[in-house]
C-alpha cells in the first residue's frame, strides 16, 4: 500500500490492470444484459432492475469492490468501481449499484465495529442499500438539513421527508442524513421499519429510474442505528464528492453511448443521394462531441486516481483540497459534454429526434437526471472558483 500511495501521489491519471479487466468485462456483460429493447422494456417494469440480474452483479464481485477483505470484498476503491460505471452508463444500464456502494463507504467511514460486521458482508452479498440524502428544499449542500430525529430513550423519533430517494422500492436498507442536536447525524433504517405508506413514487424524467419521496414522519428506530464512528459533517462531503464521482462516470459512459447512437444514423440516412454524415454541418459537431468526450474522460480518470472516501477537506488558506477540485471539474465537465452530445443526437435525427420512439430521447432524459443529482456543472463551477483562487 506504500508504494501504491506514492504512485498515486505523483500520477495524474493511473489506470491499472484491474480498472482495465473490470471495465473489459463491464462493457460486455451491460451491451449482452441491457441493450435498447431491454432498457424501454425495463421502463415500464416495477423495479430498476430484475432480482436475477443484481444476483448476477453481486456475482461478479461488483458490489464488494471498494469493500475491504475482511467484510467480504475485494479490498480495492472507487477508481475500480468508476471503471464499472462508465460502461453501464454507455447501455444505459440501471441498478442500485452507485447508492450500494456509496452506502458501504458511509458505513466504513462513521459506522462502528458492529454496523461494520452486520451490513458490509451482507452489501458486498448482494442487500440493496439506498441513500435518502435529498430534500424538498432542493439544496444541494447536504448539510442544510430539515429532517429531524429526536433521542426519546433507547429510540430516535424522526421527522421530515427526504427525496429522490433511487431504489428505495428494492432497498433493504437507508441510509439517512438528519439534524440531530443541531448537527448533521447519519443513521441507519432497515426497510422492515418503514411504516407503509411512507414510500411515494415519484415522476422524474429520467424512466429508467425509480425515484421515490421518503416520509419520516411519526417513525421511530433504535438509538443504536446511528452511526457515531466518525464526523458526521466530514462524511457527507465526502458523500457528495464520491457520488458527484461515479455520477461523472455515469455521464461520460453515456456521452459514448449516445454518440454512437448517433454515428450508427448519420452513416446509414441518406439525403441528396449522400450518407448525412458527410455533411460538414453534421460532421463538425460530432467531432466536437467526441473531443468532449475526451476531455471529461480525462478529468474523470484523474479524479478517480487522487480521490479518497473520507479524506481531510479543509484545506489550506481558503483553498480547496486536490481530490475535492478534481471531482468538481470531472462532474461539470461531464455533465457539458453529455448535454451537447445527447442535445445533437436530438437535433441530427430530425423530426423523428423529437418523438418518444427514437432512442437518443432516452440518452438525453438521463443526462438531465444526472447533471442535476448532487449539482450542475454551475453549480459546481461556481464553488470551483473559490476554490482555485
């Protein structure tokens, strides 16, 4: 581990054999189990994904990745699982895998030794996790909490709602972000302790996903779910930077995939006795897509290689820490360059672009969903400027 922390620290971009072997294979089993046909058929299904199918990921080690060994996983971090994502997002594939696994980097960070042994084995087997870290306020600093919970005994009272809470139909358990004594506190919820009712499917414009609202109130857990093993206000920045993470790799896999997508019709339509494709007002904006492409990629596998769950963020004489940059420019990178590339997939298939048949449609309602999950590149540029000067 010494001698990998000093490659990391003087790499700007590491890839390593296991990011290539697990991308390998991440492309292969998401072009074979999620192509277009399957993705509008899983629209309209009640889950995300097929029980089966998440068996088949937990199978294949994925869930266990950033998990050390000894809770049942392959000991590596969240520059391996970034080289999963990334295919997904290119077959737009959906699963609770990004919430699973953010969910056991909490556990890790700010759990104690008994949550550690209880829920780490069981994430890495193959137990849904969900994140209910949003609410109504729509703010995407995760500190600004409106969510209660109230020691009463051995109990916490909560109170709220929470949002945008992804798989929360599938989930065997939520992590959750409340205010408790004045501070933030992160706490656990089993889903056998969700009174019914307190799930409500949300209309989000991405279809692929099954985003739900949480009501809080009136339920109340054990005092012991809490999660006291570290600083609460730490491990939610960190949070926010790891999803904004895979959420960048998420994009960037779908910025490849709708360009392809779009290269496949621009070199098979025909106008004026020409593939369309030839033409220099199509051709022109395809390279652009790709060099955007490139660009995010790039931020993307640098932030991958320097950050670090849980890492110290204070930073120095009001700058910001490497990762913490690093992360931010990768999300608004990849959040532009999915925008432009599913924008003109719309555009370059002409009038047939703008009806719900035609597959790019379905590449730009995830690009939406994800540039606003944990902040648009605005939003991320804005706090980028404090950060560097």
């Amino acid at each position: 581990m010494p001698e990998q922390n000093a490659r990391i620290e003087q790499a700007d971009i590491l890839f390593t054999d296991e990011q290539g072997q697990l991308m390998e294979i991440a492309q292969s089993f998401s072009a074979n189990k999620s192509p277009i046909a399957s993705v509008r058929q899983q629209m309209t299904a009640d889950g995300s994904i097929e029980r089966d199918l998440w068996a088949e990921i937990a199978a294949l080690g994925w869930l266990g990745v950033a998990i050390p060994e000894e809770y049942g996983g392959s000991g590596l971090g969240l520059g391996e699982v970034v080289s999963i994502v990334e295919p997904m997002g290119r077959n737009l594939f959906s699963s609770p895998l990004i919430a699973t696994t953010l969910a056991a980097q909490v556990i890790l960070a700010v759990g104690d030794d008994d949550q550690k042994s209880q829920w780490l084995p069981q994430l890495a087997g193959g137990s849904i996790a969900a994140l209910a870290l949003s609410e109504a306020h729509g703010d995407w600093d995760l500190s600004n909490l409106t969510c209660t919970a109230t020691v009463d005994g051995d109990s916490l009272r909560l109170g709220g709602g929470k949002t945008f809470v992804t798989d929360a139909g599938l989930a065997d358990l939520f992590v959750l972000s409340v205010a408790m004594d004045g501070a933030p506190a992160l706490l656990l919820v089993e889903a056998s302790d969700l009174p019914d009712g307190a799930l409500r499917r949300e209309v989000v414009i991405d279809e692929t996903r099954r985003s739900y609202g949480l009501n809080l109130d009136g339920l109340s857990v054990p005092r012991a779910n809490l999660l006291t093993g570290g600083d609460a206000s730490a491990c939610l920045k960190s949070l926010h930077l790891a999803t904004c993470l895979l959420y960048a790799a998420e994009m960037c896999g779908g910025t490849a995939g709708v360009i392809n997508v779009t290269l496949e019709y621009l070199t098979t339509r025909r106008q004026f006795d020409h593939f369309i494709g030839a033409y220099q007002a199509l051709k022109h904006p395809m390279v652009d897509a790709l060099t955007g492409l490139d660009a995010a990629r790039s931020h993307l596998y640098h932030a991958a290689t320097i950050f670090e769950f849980g890492t110290d963020r204070s930073g120095q004489g009001g700058h910001g820490s490497r990762d913490e940059v690093a992360v931010r420019m990768a999300k608004a990178q990849a959040a532009d360059a999915f925008a432009f590339a599913s924008d003109r997939a719309i555009q370059f298939h002409g009038a047939f672009g703008f009806t719900y048949e035609c597959d790019a449609q379905l590449f730009r309602r995830r690009a939406l969903w994800c540039e606003q999950q944990h902040g648009d590149s605005q939003h991320h540029r804005k706090h980028l400027a404090g950060l560097l000067l």
